[in-house]
C-alpha cells in the first residue's frame, strides 16, 4: 500500500484512482483530483514537514462525504 501524499489516504497501488511520476518516483492518489493538487506543486507535498501540509488540506475522501438523499 502506499500514501497519497495530499491526503495520506492508503491507496492500492494496483487500484489507484490515478497516478504521476515526479523526479522519476511513481506517486498514487485517491483520486484525479488530489493528483491534480499534487501536480500543480509537488514539492509542497514532499517537505519534511508534512504533517503541517496534511494539516492544511482542505480534502475530504469521498468514503467520508455526506450522501445526498
């Protein structure tokens, strides 16, 4: 299993909901969209610090989001 590195999500690298190589290292998502945001800056996601980085995103797995009735 590896980790969207914007959500931290535990993704299946075999059933990815989609996927980017950056720097020559292959990184798996949840989603297009968190490939997206990961795209846009990559290097925000990789720092040292990524607990701050997690802190700060605005992402909601869609395993969590409200149904609508």
């Amino acid at each position: 299993m590896a980790k969207d590195p914007v959500c931290w999500m535990e993704v299946d690298e075999k059933e990815a909901g989609s996927k980017y190589v950056y720097k020559g290292e292959t990184f798996y998502f949840c989603t297009p969209r968190c490939k997206k945001t990961f795209s846009i800056s990559p290097e925000k996601y990789l720092t040292k610090d990524r607990k701050s980085t997690r802190l700060n995103s605005s992402h909601i797995p869609l395993s969590r989001m409200p149904s609508s009735a």
